[in-house]
C-alpha cells in the first residue's frame, strides 16, 4: 500500500488519453490504486478496419500497466504494424496506425462485443488481462462520437479531424450531441456520488473533458456531491503541452491558457492546479472563486506525476477543510 492511501479513497478521476494516463501514473502512487476509478471519454471511439477503436480507455489502460509506447504516448510499446502497412498496400485508409498487438485487444473487443458484452464489460476484461487494481469505466457503453464543425460547414468525426487531417485551426464549433444522447455506463453516477474525491485530469477539456460532462446525469452527479473537485491544467506556459487543445479551445471562443481553462471549470470546480510557469495567474484563478496552487506539472517522469497528484489531493484537503465538508 502507497503513503496516505488509507485515507484518499475512494477517488474518481475525469479522464481523456495521454495527458490524463500520465496523470493517473501518478495518482496511482499517490493514493492506494484500488481506490481509484477513472471515468474515461469515449467521444474519440469508432471502428476502423473492422475493429472497435477506444483511444482514450486503451492509453489509460496501456499506460498503467506500463505497456505503453513512451515516446507516442498511446499504443503498444515495441509493437509492429504488419496489418496496416498490408491493408494500405492493398488499397485501404491507413491513415489510423493501429499496432498489431493493438488491433488483437480491438478485435478482442469487438467479437465479445458481437456476442453481447458492453464497452464497460470489455474494458474489464482488458483492465484483468493486465492484472491493474485502477477501476477504469467508460463514460457511456453508447457509441458517442465527437464532431468537430470546420468552416465552410464542414463536419468530421474527431480521429478525422486530429489524426487524418492534421488538426487544423477553422474550427468553429464542437458537436458533443451523440454524448448529450447517450446514457452513463453502468457506475459512472454511482461512482461519481460515492467519491471522496473527484479529480479533473490534465486533458483537453474541449474534447475530452466535455464529452463526460455532456453525458446524462454526470453534471448533476457532480455537482450534488460533497467531494472536492479538483483540476489540473492541461495548459502549460501558455500552450498545450502537446495535441490540439489550443485550435479547439479558441474554436469555443476559450482562451488557450490555465486561466482559460479555470473560467471554463470555475461553475463546477473547488480547485485548479496550474503549472508554475504560469504562477503568475493564481491570483486571477483564486477570484473566480477556485482554490488554485501552481506547481510543476509538465509530467517528464513519474516521479513528477506522482508529486502533481500528491500536490491534487493536497488541494483537495484543503479545500474540503475549508467548506466544512
Ligand atoms: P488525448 O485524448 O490523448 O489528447 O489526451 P488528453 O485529453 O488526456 O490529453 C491531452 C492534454 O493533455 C493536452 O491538452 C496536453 O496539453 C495535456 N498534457 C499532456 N501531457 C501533460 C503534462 O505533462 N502536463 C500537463 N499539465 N498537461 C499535459
């Protein structure tokens, strides 16, 4: 058992792919790892050369269990891509660079989806298959893709957009609508109200973030529990640390910075930690009536990520000592 895990559970963390799985590394270190549950986005899902594809759950997964390609940040590491280079050789898309071991955990997915199993069920049996004590539950067991509108009325699905076409600047507006129609996974609510404590992970809110929360009844389940809520700014020194939060951010009308991202969060978080470069807007954060600590955040190892999360669960502390809670 880690130090101060008896007394952190039962934590609930809000989580997108590699800035959240980063985070989570830590977490896991911070606080006793069968404490925690992440939620995590499925707006980036869809099938591609016949598999079901889940990004998000797939880094969190592969992340934690240290199988992760390091240096992508998603993906198997050491693993090969005989089946896409074929398939492109053929005459197919291959512009998703899906590994060979990747595409068995996809198709292990999709046929015991086939026989009935939900994404929730699925997502289990790959968490078992790598022996990890973290909970890790979809947001929805619904397909609930994300659009991204770009200008002259173009629409495309999300992997189009960052993966295909490069995540270019025109975007004009996020379709979360297939998320608002979706119902919670089966103990995402549950979760959620048995929280001691609810943790934002440093993703992109526009993207991963918001899909969560566009989902039935999680708002709401936020937003009626006694926890803490506490975010971590995927904004570091003025610019995301990598991906494309800054196009899509702008593309709400947000502005790309920790503060930025603390106004977007302000309505339903307690505290925000930012990164220490950008020190200098903690006092703009603390008077939207957010308690909010800068320290490093840019996760280079686990040692920081494990120092971020302890500093996240600090917070938290803090604040539920503060409201009486
Ligand atoms: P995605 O779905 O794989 O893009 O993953 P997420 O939504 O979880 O993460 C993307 C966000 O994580 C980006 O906006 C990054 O800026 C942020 N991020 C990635 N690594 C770090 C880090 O080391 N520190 C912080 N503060 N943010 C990070």
């Amino acid at each position: 058992m880690t130090d101060g895990a008896s007394s952190r559970g039962p934590i609930v963390a809000l989580a997108g792919g590699v800035g959240a799985a980063r985070f989570l590394r830590g977490l896991v270190r911070a606080a006793a790892p069968e404490d925690v549950t992440a939620i995590v986005n499925t707006g980036d899902d869809r099938e591609f050369y016949g598999v079901w594809v889940a990004p998000d759950l797939d880094i969190v997964t592969y992340t934690l269990a240290g199988a992760v390609d390091l240096d992508k940040g998603y993906g198997l590491a050491g693993d090969t891509t005989t089946l896409v280079d074929r398939l492109g050789e053929l005459g197919h898309e291959s512009w998703f660079r899906l590994g060979d071991r990747d595409f068995a955990n996809c198709l292990h997915r999709t046929l015991a989806m086939r026989d009935g199993a939900t994404l929730a069920e699925t997502a289990e049996t790959l968490r078992q298959s790598y022996r990890l004590d973290v909970r890790v539950l979809p947001m929805s067991n619904a397909p609930c893709p994300t659009r991204v509108e770009l200008s002259g009325g173009r629409s495309v699905h999300f992997e189009e957009y960052m993966v295909r076409d490069g995540a270019p600047s025109d975007v004009e507006s996020v379709d979360l609508s297939a998320a608002r129609a979706a119902a919670p996974a089966p103990g995402v609510l549950e979760a959620i109200r048995s929280a001691r404590t609810l943790v934002v992970c440093p993703s992109n809110p526009v993207v991963s973030i918001g899909p969560i929360l566009a989902v039935p009844g999680v708002r709401d389940a936020i937003a009626a529990s006694d926890a803490p809520v506490v975010g971590v700014s995927p904004i570091v020194g003025g610019a995301p640390v990598k991906g494309p939060a800054a196009q899509l951010l702008r593309g709400i009308g947000c502005e790309v910075s920790a503060r930025g991202v603390a106004r977007l969060y302000a309505p339903w978080i307690d505290g925000f930690v930012i990164d220490q470069r950008d020190a200098g807007q903690v006092d703009e954060i603390e008077a939207l009536g957010v308690a909010c600590r800068a320290v490093d955040t840019l996760m280079v190892n686990v040692e920081v990520a494990k120092r971020l999360a302890q500093a996240v669960l600090d917070l938290a502390e803090q604040t539920r000592d503060e409201r009486g809670r």
